[in-house]
C-alpha cells in the first residue's frame, strides 16, 4: 500500500541475556494507515510494549538483538538511527508513556519540561543549526507562539487554568491530570502518529474512559494516527478503528473493527472474544486454558498452537496473511468459519 | 562459601582482598621478612639517607636504619590501630544505634542527637583534640579515634533498625513473644550484618587515612615507632634529594587504604545491592 | 511554608547541638589533670607564682564552674587568650578562617568542576575503558593520604621545577584587607598582581585538598546517573526525540545531582579534614595550622576554641545543604 503511515514488515527481535535469546517479536507485519486509530490488542507480555519501544526506536540496546524485518515511517526506516530518525521522534511520531507518574521528570516545573519540548520539536522550529544540545537558541517570536499552543492544546485537553499548572511540579496534579498533559504533549508537535502504550493502566478505573474518549475525539479532529496498545478488547471497542491482535509476539489477525467483533477468524481471536464478560469493558483476558508459550523456547511456527483445539502437523510452519475480507487478515491454517448471518449478509 | 567465591570473581574486590592479606601476612611475619629487624629501634649514623639498593630495598632514614624494614614492622602498627579502634567504633555504635532505632521514641531520639554532636565535627579534629590531651601513643590515637568513629556506626545502625522495624517477620517474631533483646539480636542484626561489614570495611581505610594524619601531625607513637605517617613527617626536611624516606610509606598507606576500599566496595555489591551509594 | 519549617526546625537544633558540642570539647580537653598554669608560668616559676595564675586563670575552681564560665563568655563570643600568642582566641581564629574558608571553597569548586562531569562520563559510558580508568583513578583517589599527596606535589613542583610557590598564601603584602578573601580582596581592588600571586598559591593546596573530594563527588554523581538512566522519564525523553545532550546534562543530571547534594556536608567534612594537614604542609595561615601549632604548644583553650569554630562551620553547612536540598528537589516539600 501507497498510502501507508507506518509499515511493519516480518519484524523480528529479541533480547539476549543470561538464560539465552528471548525470542520476542516473531515475523510481525502491521500497516497503519493516516488518521487511523488502530487498537494493538493482546495478553500481558504479548509483546505489545516491545512493538511500540521499536518503533519509538527505545529498546535497551546492550540486550537487543535484531533478527531481521523493516519499519517503515514514510519511507523511512526507523530501526536505523541518524539524523533522518532524530527529525521524526518527537516530531512526526510522538508517545504517550503507560505511567505518567514516573514518565515526568520529577525535579523540573511541567512548564519548563514543556518548553524543552516546544523548543526542539514544535511545527514552528526550522532547521536547527549545529548549536550543542543546552545552548542551542530558542528564538523570541517562536517562543511566543509556541506559548500559545501550549495553552490552547491543555485547555483542548480539558485542564483548568493552564498558566498555572505551567508553573507546577508533576508531583503536584493528580494522575488523570498528568495524563492529559502526556495527551497534550504527544498532540503539540502535530504529529502524524501517537505511540499509546497502555496510557489508561495507571490511572483510576472511573477515568479511564474519560481519557480514552479525548484521545479518540483530539486524534480524530487533528487527523491523527493512533496505535493504541491495549489488552483492554472492551475500550478498543469503543475507540479504535481497526484492531491488530498479538499473541505471544506474533501478529494474528487485524480486521476493520466491525468486521472484527463480526466475524472473527483466528482461534485465539474467538477464544479471547469468547472470553470477555458479557457487558463491554473492563475485558480482562484470562479463562484460556494453558499458558503463554516461553520466549526462549517457543513452538515453531504458529506460536498459539499448543493451546489451539484445531492446531494441526501443518501448523507448525508460520501460517502466510490471509485476506478474509476488505482489511480484514488473519494468519491461521484453520481459521474459524464465518459466522451464518454474516455470511447471509455478505 | 559462593559469596567468597563470588567476591574473588569481581577483579576490584579480589585485589583489595590480596592486599589486605598481604598487608596481614607482612605484619605478622614482619620479624621473618624483615632484612634488619633491629633497625626498628637501632640506628647507625654512617649509613643515613642511602638510596633504595639491593641491601635497602627502599633506602635508609635520617637515623641509618632501613626503611624496607621499618616499614614492614610499621604494618602491625597499622593493623593494630585499624582493627581496635574499629573494633570498639562498632562495639560501642552498633548497639546504640540497635537499642535506639528498636525503641524509637524520644530517648532513642537523644542517642541520636547525641551522636550528631559527635558527628558535628570532621573525625580528625576531634581526634586531634583527644589525642592532643592525652599525649602522643599508640594507645591514646587508639583511643581518640574510638572516641569518635562510634557514632558513625551509630547513625547506620540506627537508620537500618528502624527500616527492619516495620517488617513483617520482626513483627511476625514479636507476636510470638520473642524478647525485645531476641529481636534485636537473633532477627534484626543478622539481617543488617551485611550494611555493617560494607561500612567496617570502607571504615578501615578511612581510619588507617586518620590514624597516618595523626601520625603526620605528631600525635602518633613517640620516635623511633615506625608508624607510617611520623616515617612521612621525619622525610620531610629531607625532600626532596631523599625522595625515597616519603615515598615509602606514602605507597604502603595508599596500597592497604586502596585494599580496604576495594574490598568495601566489592562486598557492598554482593552483600547489599541496595546500598549502591559510592562514599566512604 | 514548609522551607521555612525546614529551616527553623534546623536552627532550632542548632544550639542543642552546638551546647552538646562545647561540653564534649570541653571535658575532652580536660580529662587529663595537666597543668597549664604551670607550663605558662614557665620551669622556673616558684609555687606562689603558679598558684598566683591559677587563681588568675581560674584554673583553682571545679571543672563544671570552669565549664559555666566558658559557656558564659562564649556566648559574648569570648574563648580566652590563646596561650601562646597572647591575644584573643576568638580573634585568632576569625583572623584565620578566611584563609581556610577560601582553600576550601577552592578546593570544593575543583571537585565540582571534576567530579560531576566525569561521574557523568563514567555512569553514560558504563563499563567501558572510560569508565574503568575513572573508577580506579576514584578509589584511588580516597586513598591517597592528603598530606602525603601534598608534600610530593609540593616538592615536584615547587622545590624542583619551581614552578609554584612553596608555601604561604601570597608573597609580598597582598591585596588591601577587605572580607580578607584574597582572590576577592584582589579583585574588589583591581589588584592584578595580588590575584596572579593568591591564585598561584592556592593552586597546590587546593588541588591537593580537591582530589579526594572529588573522587567521592564522582562516585555519588555516576550511582546517581546510574540510577536515573533507566527510569520512565528518560524512556520518554529519548523516545520523544530530544537530544541526548540535553538528556543527561539537563535532565538526568538534576536528578542525579539530589544525591550528591545530600552529600556535601559529607564531602566539605572530607574537606576539612584535609584542610588540617594541608594547611599543616603548605604553611598556609589558616584555622589548621593554627590548630597544628596550639597541638604542638599543648594550648587547650586554642585547640577547643577551634573546635567549636569548626563545629558551627560544620554546622552552618549542612543547614545550607538541606536549604539547597529543597531547592533542587521540590519533592521534599510535600
Ligand atoms: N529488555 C528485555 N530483556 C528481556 N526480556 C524482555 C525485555 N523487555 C521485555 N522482555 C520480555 O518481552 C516480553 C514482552 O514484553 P512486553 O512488555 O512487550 O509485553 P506487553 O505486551 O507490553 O505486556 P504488558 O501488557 O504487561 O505491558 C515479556 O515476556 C518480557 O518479559
Ligand atoms: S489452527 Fe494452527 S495456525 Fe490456526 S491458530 Fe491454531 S495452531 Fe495456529
Ligand atoms: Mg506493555
């Protein structure tokens, strides 16, 4: 596809350490498209915050070991690092961190970590220069309106009297606050793509959604991407576009999200789906039998198998993308038939 | 026995402890290793001030004696020093700061503020004061840097009881009727052993620096002792044609401190993950 | 507010302390029953002319009424006459502590200027040849005695190569007095060759008193990076494309920098200490070698006096330390 943001193609890493090579990411293939908000769904230790940690180009490198694979920012490779990759972080794809009591830096005014921001990656700054990393100019009139768009996107953010909280220590506002400041500061470069990890874990369970449904509503009216990663099934529901599942460091199955709650194909899919309470939200994802296979020692190919109840010989190479329908992919040798009024339908 | 195995794995710690035994094996067998184990007290005016040589392995001093010699007997003084005035520092501090940060309260607050006025002046000038009162001797440095060590060991003490206090097992041991005096000694010390053998260890180094300066400034043992840092005080009006006299003990000092510190720092990494801090 | 709450409660202690520590000072200098009527009286006094001192002296009243009455003129910022010199101690020591505030402040902004940036350097490039050199240069650094490392700097560069001066703090009359500071002094008055003179003299002394101080400002700045390097803000930071330079010398440093901080009356103690057998090596005027000739003059009252002077600047620094703590971490108000 031309028209693709992001472009993950057979993606595959892992860590070295003492106990050997943890195999975490195997062959994973994701395309996102503008604008879209994407949901990447999937169990504790799937694999998710790795995904988002290479893209963001932050995995520990002293373990990290690249087998192969490419992402894809535009045409640019963002497992590469120079001055190419610099320019896009922070400025054409910024994050919003899984806990944002930790993720503000606790010595410093929310102002001045702001204006820091503002300085290196606001729309309004030009090239550079070669100035070193602390002396580098911050011109008057873009300071000035850089201000402004601070003020304008945390009062779009929904936080009350914005000079203020300027003036305050991240110890001081409360977590959901803090949250929609990380909204607020992933939004103020005018990026093309938000890395959510998780940006609801941490906070109190009656604001979740809160914080959810302004990501969605500032995403959609700036005409930004999203990948949100979750393993929340219920919010992704409600706020995301298209779904990518993961299962232990392998991509599943990805599908538009009607298609996805319709007809889902993969078998883990259906058992996670199967799984949820019936009232949405709040979907944990446990009452599959068997466990989450080993990264140091996962079964060849398709890595649900020994939980899979139509797991065959033939699973045991990595089954290829499948088109199900428009969008919709689902990697499995045996995958889940169509519901009936959905074929019907069709 | 994997911790020791552990500590000669790390090269730092490995080094230090060579140097420590070393320093052990020189002050126990300085009379057997000593090539004039007499010139400790004997002195012979034609022979002074003679260059390092295969006969004086580091020269000779202002008296003719040879320093090799000299330094080897001045690692007893050294050790002895080290060891006792540490010694009592821990017997003394250690179950202040157990009684005071097991009791809390307002009296285990006022051993605390007790100790701080101790701690209110750097160690070596309390101990010049001391060791000034009570004249020049191996015995009264001894004593002066006992005086004024103990309530370092006080402070940690005091700091680690209290962080033990509110665990679950030392609670777990009360209500079973264990005494106060079987709490703190059966269940809490062992647990804060390893914070005190860190610092025991860094503790030395910091003592054996002191006990030299004392030493330096003529608060020492009286002439001909070989302590080390009289030995440095004695070169000085001879520098710099008899650059040896000094340099002798300056290295010995710098080598066993050196010994002390690597040694801290490699049992602090093995035995207390937590205290990753790097001061003495 | 709460500043301001740190800082009474700190004073507030402050006199308890400083109460305790004369009383220590003050028995300690006394545990002995020396003579000093005698010794001032000189060998050939007869017994009429000592008892005469001693009554003079009150040195014939009990040891508590002694105490009572040093308090007393210690408040009135009297400490008795130095033994030796004949005047004043108090006025002694105030002569004497500028020189020795100035070596140290020297001293403190050398460690600085070397320990912090290369406990950085030595925490970012962790483990390697770096890194390792820095930390042996470090432990050694701590266990060099400092007034042997004086004295062969000394003779290498003053007595052989000549290229500092041997000892003192300045040749010739110096600069005009004013906060008696003379790199200050030197320069409220524009004297140029007074401050090439006061800075060529400090040199050595403060290197030499710097070295150690630095080891230990290096070795808390590199566990203090080390400690901040992985944490979630740094992840958000360099996942938020901003410059790595900024990272670490902006933001992981100030965080780092807590610990150091907490650290520096530890390290002025360091300091101090050094100071004493510095001064004692470089002939420099200050409270040390002051100390150093009433040790060797057995001058009680001199040794005490400086005692609590050294005491109150001890003191006063650590109350300092935890100001600028409050500062630096705004955590600590909460
Ligand atoms: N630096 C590392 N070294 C070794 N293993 C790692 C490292 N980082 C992550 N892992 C492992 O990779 C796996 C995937 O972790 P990851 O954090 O990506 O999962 P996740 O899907 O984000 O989980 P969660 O929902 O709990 O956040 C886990 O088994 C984890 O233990
Ligand atoms: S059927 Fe085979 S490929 Fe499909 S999920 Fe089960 S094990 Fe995997
Ligand atoms: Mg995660």
């Amino acid at each position: 596809m031309t028209d693709a943001l992001l472009t993950i193609s057979d993606l595959s890493l892992g860590f070295r350490g003492e106990a050997g090579f943890a195999h975490i990411l195997d062959g994973v293939n994701l395309t996102m498209r503008p604008g879209e908000i994407m949901g990447l769904v999937g169990e504790s230790g799937c694999g998710k915050t790795t995904l988002a940690r290479a893209i963001l180009g932050v995995l520990p490198r002293a373990a990290l070991e690249l087998r192969g694979g490419a992402i894809g920012f535009r045409g640019t490779d963002m497992l590469a690092d120079g001055a190419a990759q610099a320019a896009i972080r922070g400025r054409r794809i910024t994050f919003i961190p899984q806990d944002p009591f930790s993720s503000l830096n606790p010595v410093f005014t929310i102002g001045e970590q702001i204006d820091d921001l503002m300085k290196w990656k606001s729309p309004r700054r030009g090239e550079g220069g070669r100035w070193p990393a602390l002396l580098a100019p911050y011109g008057r009139s873009r300071r000035a309106a850089d201000r402004a768009a601070v003020i304008e996107t945390l009062e779009a953010v929904q936080l009350p009297q914005p000079e203020r909280l300027l003036r305050k220590y991240p110890h001081e506002v409360s977590g959901g606050q803090r949250q929609r400041l990380m909204i607020a500061m992933a939004l103020l470069p005018e990026p093309d793509l938000i890395i959510a990890d998780e940006p609801t874990t941490a906070l109190d369970v009656t604001i979740q959604a809160q914080i959810l449904g302004l990501l969605r509503r500032l995403a959609s009216e700036r005409g930004v991407a999203v990948m949100l990663t979750t393993h929340d099934l219920g919010s992704a529901w409600e706020i995301c576009d298209a779904i990518t599942v993961m299962y232990a460091g392998q991509d599943v199955e990805a599908a538009p999200v009607t298609e996805f709650f319709r007809a889902p194909a993969h078998p883990y899919t259906n058992k996670l789906l199967a799984s949820l309470p019936d009232a949405e939200g709040g979907g944990a994802m446990t009452g599959i039998p068997g466990e989450v296979p080993d990264f140091l020692a996962p079964p060849p190919g398709c890595r649900f198998a020994p939980r899979c109840e139509r797991a065959s010989a033939a699973c045991a190479t990595r089954p290829a993308q499948t088109p199900r329908g428009p969008g919709h992919l689902v990697r499995c040798v045996h995958p889940v038939a169509a519901p009936v009024h959905a074929e019907a339908e069709a | 026995m994997t911790g020791l195995k552990r500590l000669l794995a790390d090269r730092a710690a490995a080094i230090g402890a060579g140097l420590i035994a070393a320093l052990v094996l020189v002050a126990i067998l300085a009379p057997v290793l000593a090539p004039f184990p007499g010139d400790v007290s004997e002195f012979h005016l034609t022979e002074r001030l003679l260059p390092p040589d295969a006969t004086h392995l580091f020269g000779t001093d202002r008296m003719g004696s040879d320093l090799f010699s000299r330094i080897l007997f001045g690692a007893r003084i050294t050790i002895a020093i080290a060891v006792i005035a540490v010694g009592v520092s821990v017997a003394i501090g250690v179950p202040i700061g157990l009684v005071a940060g097991y009791y809390g309260g307002w009296s285990g607050g006022l051993l605390m503020r007790a100790s701080d006025i101790f701690l209110a002046v750097p160690q070596i000038v309390l101990a010049i004061a001391i060791a000034q009162t009570l004249g020049p001797s191996v015995e009264n440095v001894i004593l002066a840097l006992s005086a004024t060590y103990w309530p370092f060991w006080a402070r940690l003490v005091y700091a680690e009881t209290r962080a033990m206090k509110g665990q679950v097992f030392i609670e777990a041991a009360q209500a079973l009727g264990a005494s106060d005096f079987r709490v703190m000694v059966l269940h809490i010390l062992p647990n804060i052993a390893s914070a005190i053998i860190v610092r025991t260890s860094i503790g030395m180094g910091a003592t054996i620096l002191t006990a030299a300066a004392l030493g330096f400034l003529g608060l020492g043992a009286p002439p001909p002792t070989p302590e080390w840092g009289r030995t440095i005080s004695e070169a000085r009006e001879f520098l710099p044609e008899a650059w040896w006299y000094a340099a002798a003990p300056g290295f010995a000092i710098f080598l066993v401190v050196m010994g002390f510190n690597l040694l801290g720092d490699g049992l602090r990494d093995i035995l207390d993950p937590k205290i990753r801090r790097g001061a003495k | 507010m709460r500043r301001i709450e740190i800082i009474l409660s700190r004073l507030l202690w402050l006199i308890p302390t400083l109460v305790g520590l004369v009383v220590v000072v003050f028995f300690i200098a006394n545990v002995v029953p020396t003579d000093p009527a005698r010794i001032i009286a000189g060998e050939n006094a007869t017994t009429e002319q000592v008892e005469a001192l001693r009554a003079e002296l009150g040195f014939d009243r009990p040891l508590w009424e002694q105490l009572g009455i040093y308090v007393r003129d210690l408040a009135t910022g009297n400490m008795g006459r130095s033994l030796y010199t004949q005047r004043p101690i108090a006025d002694d020591l105030a002569h004497r502590l500028p020189a020795t505030l100035e070596l140290t402040f020297a001293a403190i902004i050398i460690a600085i200027g070397l320990g912090i940036p290369l406990g950085v350097v030595s925490a970012v490039k962790r483990n390697s040849l770096t890194d390792q050199v820095l930390r042996v240069l470090s432990v050694s650094g701590l266990a060099i005695a400092s007034f042997w490392l004086a004295m062969e700097l000394q003779m290498l560069f003053s007595t052989r190569w000549g290229l500092t001066p041997l000892n003192g703090r300045i040749s010739g009359f110096g600069p005009d007095e004013i906060t008696g500071f003379f790199v200050l002094d030197s320069l409220l008055t524009w004297d140029m060759e007074s401050l090439g003179g006061a800075l060529l003299h400090l040199l050595l002394p403060a290197v030499t008193l710097a070295l150690p101080a630095a080891a230990t400002i290096l070795r808390f700045t590199r566990a203090g990076v080390l400690e901040v390097i992985n944490s979630n803000f740094v992840l958000y930071e360099t996942a938020m494309g901003l410059p790595r330079g900024l990272i670490i010398w902006k933001y992981v440093l100030r965080n780092a920098l807590i610990s150091t901080v907490t650290q520096i009356g530890l390290i002025f103690g360091v300091l101090f200490s050094g100071a004493v057998v510095v001064e004692a090596v470089f002939d420099w005027p200050g409270l040390g070698t002051y100390a150093v000739q009433s040790i060797l003059q057995s001058d009680n009252k001199a040794i005490l006096g400086f005692t609590i002077l050294v005491g109150v600047v001890f003191i006063v620094v650590n109350l300092i330390v935890d100001i600028l703590h409050t500062f630096i971490d705004p955590r600590t108000l909460k």
